[in-house]
C-alpha cells in the first residue's frame, strides 16, 4: 500500500519545466493535468481553493469581530445554528445556518440587513421582522443598531459538533451533484478555525449564483515607473540625487497606504509598473513588497504591462503575490471578483511598440457585473506621448464597460464621464516636463454605478516651471524680490513636498544685464534668494533661466564702426531672416569643434538643443536672441 500515486509536487506554472517545481527531476511525476490543476490557473480561477482562502482570510481581515471576538451562542438545535458576534466598539453580527431542508424562522432576533446568502439574491436586503432562512441556507447579517459597512459576501456555514460538521458535508455533497450539472467548475471547500474560546470551526462555501454588484471602492493607478533613472542628477552636486531617485518608491508606498486608509476592495494598474528592465532585483522587490502589503490586507490587485515594462523587455521576473492578477499579454483576459460583482477585463503589451488596437479584442460586458477596462494606451493621441495601443473615444464608450482605467498618459484627465474614461497620470513626476501634483483616481461605486471619482496626490517631489515676472525692476535686488515672493508661494502649494523648479525670469526691465550678464551668478542669487524663505532640502533649482529683455539696448545705427556693433548687426539680421553666411559658418564650425571635444555630449544633449542645430548649419531664433541679449548686456552694462 502507498499513497505515492495520489500525490504530486507541487504544480506552480503550466509553462515552466515540472510545473516549476524543480529544474531537476522530482521524485514523483508530475502528473498528466498540470496544465489546468496548477497554482497559476487556479490563482485566476474565481471558485479555487487559494481563492477562497484569500477571500476568507480578507474577510476576517477587515471584520474586527470575526479576529478578536469570541462569538455568543443564540441558538443550538438540530435545525438551526445561530451565533452573535461584536461586542462594542465592533458592530454587531449575527451568522445563522439553516441545516435543515426546510424553511426555518429565526424568533426574537429582530431587525437586520442581510451582508451574506449562499445564493447572493439577498445581498443589502432590510429584515424589517424575524430573519427567515431557506433550507441549508446560511446567512451573516449586522443587526439593526450596526454600522453599514462593504465587505466581501462570503458565505459562512458554522457547526458545533462533529455531528453538525457531517450533516454540513452530506448537505454539500448532495447540493454539488446538481450543481455540478448546472456549472461548468464544482465547488470547493476551506476551512479555518475561530477562536479557540468559540469551540468552532468555520467552513467557507463559494456560491455559483448570478453575482449582484454592490457598493464598492477601488483605487485606479497608472505609470508606476518603479526606480525610472533620472540623468544629470549628478551633474549638479547640490541637487538631492538620492531623494529624487527614491521619489518613485515613496510614491508607490504612499499609494498601499491610500489604499489601506480608504478601504478598498481592489487597486487597478494601468500599465508601466516599471520604467524598464532592472539593474538589480531590488527594483522588482520593492514592488512585491507593496502588492504584499495590499493583498495581507484583503486588497486584490489586477495590472496589466505597458510599453516600459512589456514581456520582452524585462529579463528578470519575480512571482506576484497571492491575491496579485497580471493579466495575459497573449489574448485580453478577464478578471473575476464575484464577491462585489466585478470583471475586470484587460491585457497587457507583449512588446514595447504595439500598434494594434487591443481594445477591440476586449471581451464583450458580463451581464450583472460592473465591467472596467484596463488599458495602456495613448487613445487618440497625446502630445509628448507615442501612439500605442490606438483607439478612439467612441470605440470606448461604446463598447459596454462602465469604466475604462487607462495608462499611459502622466497628466490627468478625465477623457469622458458616461462612461468614465480616465488617464489618472503617473503616480511620481520624472522631470520637469512632467509638473504639478501627481497621483491616482479614487472611485467611489454605489449600486453598481460610479457614484464619485476623486483625484489623490501621491507624489513626494513636486516639480514645476516656475515664471517670475521681473517687469519694471529697476535693479538686481528688485528681481531678487519677485523671486522670493514667487517661491514663497509656490512652497505653498507643496505641503512639504521638495519642489523642483525651473525658474524663468520674464520681462523687460532694468535689471536684465545685471541678470543676463553671469548666468552662473544668477542662479547662485536666485538660490540664495530661495534660502531666505524655506530651508534648504525644501527646493531645488534644477535651472534659471533668464529670459528678460532691456528696456532700451543700444541701436545697430550707432555702433555700426564697432566690432561688437557689427556683430549685433549680424544677429539681429538674421533674425530678421536675411542670409549672413560668413556668421553662420562661423558659428557651426565653433559648435562642432566644442561638441566633438566631448564624447557623448551630442547625443546628451538631443537633436534639437540649439547647440546640436548650430552645429549642423542651423541657427535656432531661441539661440539668436540669447546671444543677442549677452551681447546687449554687454554693451549697455548700467
């Protein structure tokens, strides 16, 4: 005799070598149905045994009563089992089991509302009497007096004996041949015991009934860009590198806590959890300690990859937790959470550069379910964005969902509101062409229907371009003014965030050649300016820009016998637009020697910065009119 036959290693990947058990040769075979009893298939699979154990143990989670408080017996006979728990402050709960197979009446138990049935048709309903029960039908409810609450609708059927527990499993076990008939995936069990001081056991049976879509909240993120490199930090050694770099983690974290606080029952993710491949496994570490925290504390988190993270950019891979869903990059997939009646239905991108629109591969609507859409995309363009994943606005909303969580897009918006079509933005600004308050959507579901949609700031850098208005100052210390007063409101708005700014200083006035003549100067007094009004590691200034102009320079006519006149002629020719060849050659043949001078600055630098175009024989307007204004400063000092 040997039990070897009815047992196999563990199966966790139908893709993997021995189902991933072991990249050696297991001791005991595998088995010829790996394929679809595996850990993988059953993490997906709405009525499995790991689903029901994440589901049970959320629920006691988010239920003080069912850890803390040993429940009081109400009624032990051999129809019924009754038990009160939620001594205060907790509410108060009652669960009842109906072991019989006919109608039983609960006396003298008074008002209620229903929060869990087996047959999930009674979800939310008011008990205006005594609570009747249908034959083996288990209800939880919260009593009257109560406070209301959302939570997951399992079902609890409770016993205080061995006796009860068979009677529970010949119910089972005669109920599952007709259901069996009638569902395409049996029924499964899980148990877990109650206080040692209640003497109970607790079975949890999953219910194969039409789902009713409650009241729920979910918390939709996009564009994580986990541990995104940021170039040229380095450069400047008063810039807070390592705070800057860590931004991307504090704002993931800051999410599991929003999450958490509010209380929701699922978080959705856009796409571009990471901004690439790892350096170091650290980066994926980070992010399962997140979903972690999230699925310990009855969270479920369904995310798809997008261009940054797609299946065949990364090279390392990391296990999600239990409770985490990254949905297919082969086909769109669906998403079941029966207990609220939602389907979320998405897929992620297989490759960086997808152009084929995958939202019209999406499956059609669930009846009964809250349908939302995950999806990476740029929809039907977006400035500074690429096209991926191309769709239209129409095709959206006319596809049946009542909500569509898109990524992609880091500035918010709110692309349509029936349906809801949203771009929540990327959870952390990158650089300073990504500005102002950054985070994710909140949404608020009542009786199946968006009931609100609230933005929630996340970021812990705020960056900004920051425009001081330098006109009418007579001197240095009046622009210095301006700009004092400028950061000063702009600290403002951070609440404690660093602020890093580009600061422009715009205008015509007096001051220009002071602030035009040093450059460098400049932005050592703008600094120390800031210094006066926040504390240092409250700010950084990435730049300073200074884009004021004289009130009045000197005029071509009057220094046309001057070499430097004859120069500012020159300029302001070709501004105008005439041809000034000897100059323009002049000038690229400068640029050219200065950047080949240094191995890689071209590329740093990008196509289009006005050094690289002079360099190849085009002199921008942004470039003359900088050196015009140098070369006014000059010659008009006071």
């Amino acid at each position: 005799m040997s039990r070897d036959p009815e047992r196999s290693p563990m199966r966790w990947h139908p893709d993997e070598p021995h189902a991933g058990f072991t990249t050696g040769e297991p001791w005991l075979p595998i088995g010829p149905d790996a394929e679809t009893l595996n850990l993988s298939t059953q993490r997906a699979n709405s009525c499995s045994i790991p689903t029901f154990f994440r589901a049970l143990l959320a629920l006691r989670h988010r239920d003080p009563a069912l850890r803390s408080v040993a429940p009081a017996p109400l009624r032990n006979t051999a129809q019924v089992v009754a038990l009160r728990g939620g001594a205060p402050p907790h509410r108060p709960l009652l669960v009842a089991l109906d072991l019989s197979d006919a109608p039983q009446v609960l006396e003298g138990i008074g008002a209620g509302k229903v929060l869990l049935s087996p047959h999930l048709d009674r979800h939310g309903a008011h008990i205006a009497g005594d609570p009747h029960l249908r034959p083996d039908e288990g209800l939880v409810l919260v009593e009257k007096s109560g406070q209301e609450m959302n939570f997951p609708a399992p079902i609890f059927i409770l016993y205080p004996s061995e006796a009860a527990l068979s009677a529970c499993r010949a119910i089972r076990r005669r109920e599952m041949g007709a259901w069996e008939n009638s569902f395409s995936q049996p029924c499964s069990l899980a148990c877990l015991p109650l206080p040692p001081a209640a003497s109970l056991s607790l079975e949890y049976l999953f219910p194969f009934a039409e789902p009713s879509v409650t009241s729920f909240r979910f918390l939709h993120a996009a564009d994580l860009h986990l541990d995104s490199p940021l170039r040229g930090l380095d450069v400047d050694l008063d810039a807070p590198a390592q705070r800057i770099r860590q931004a991307s983690r504090q704002a993931l974290a800051n999410l599991v806590e929003l999450a958490i606080a509010e209380a929701v029952d699922f978080v959705v993710i856009a796409g571009d959890l990471y901004d690439g491949d790892w350096q170091d496994f650290r980066t994926g570490q980070v992010l399962i300690a997140a979903l972690g925290r999230l699925t310990r504390a009855g969270i479920r988190v369904i995310a798809i990859r997008g261009n940054h993270d797609a299946e065949s950019v990364l090279t390392r891979n990391l296990r999600l937790p239990d409770g985490a869903t990254l949905l297919s990059a082969r086909t769109p997939e669906t998403a079941r959470l029966p207990e609220i009646g939602v389907a979320v239905h998405g897929q992620s991108f297989a490759t960086r550069d997808v152009q084929d629109n995958l939202a019209r591969g999406y499956p059609a609507p669930l009846p009964g379910f809250f349908n939302l859409g995950l999806l990476h995309t740029a929809a039907t363009g977006r400035p500074g964005h690429a096209s991926y994943a191309p769709c239209t606005v129409e095709q959206l909303a006319g596809h049946g969902y009542d909500y569509w969580a898109l990524g992609h897009i880091h500035t918010r918006e709110e692309v349509l509101r029936n349906p809801w079509i949203v771009f929540p933005g990327n959870i952390q600004g990158r650089h300073v062409n990504e500005p102002g308050a950054k985070g994710a959507t909140l949404v608020t579901v009542r009786d199946g229907r968006v009931a609100e949609v609230a933005h929630r700031v996340l970021d812990t850098v705020r960056w900004q371009r920051l425009a001081v208005d330098c006109r009418g100052a007579a001197d240095l210390e009046q622009a210095l003014e301006r700009v004092r007063n400028a950061l000063g409101a702009a600290l403002d708005d951070t609440s404690g965030r660093l602020l890093a700014l580009r600061l422009t200083l715009e205008g015509d006035c007096a001051a220009h050649a002071a602030l035009a003549r040093d450059p460098l100067g400049t932005r050592e007094r703008v600094r120390a300016a800031g210094l006066e009004v926040a504390e240092e590691g409250a700010f950084w200034i990435e730049a300073v820009r200074v884009g004021t102009r004289p009130l009045a320079g000197p005029t071509v006519r009057g220094l046309a016998d001057d070499a430097a006149g004859r120069l500012l002629g020159a300029i302001e020719a070709m501004s105008d637009g005439t041809d000034h060849a000897a100059l323009a050659e002049a000038v690229q043949a400068y640029a050219a020697t200065l950047l080949d001078r240094a191995g890689g600055l071209r590329e740093a630098l990008g196509a289009e910065h006005p050094a690289v175009l002079a360099a190849e024989g085009r002199l921008s307007p942004k470039l003359l009119r900088r050196a015009r204004q140098l070369l006014l400063s000059r010659l008009n000092p006071d």
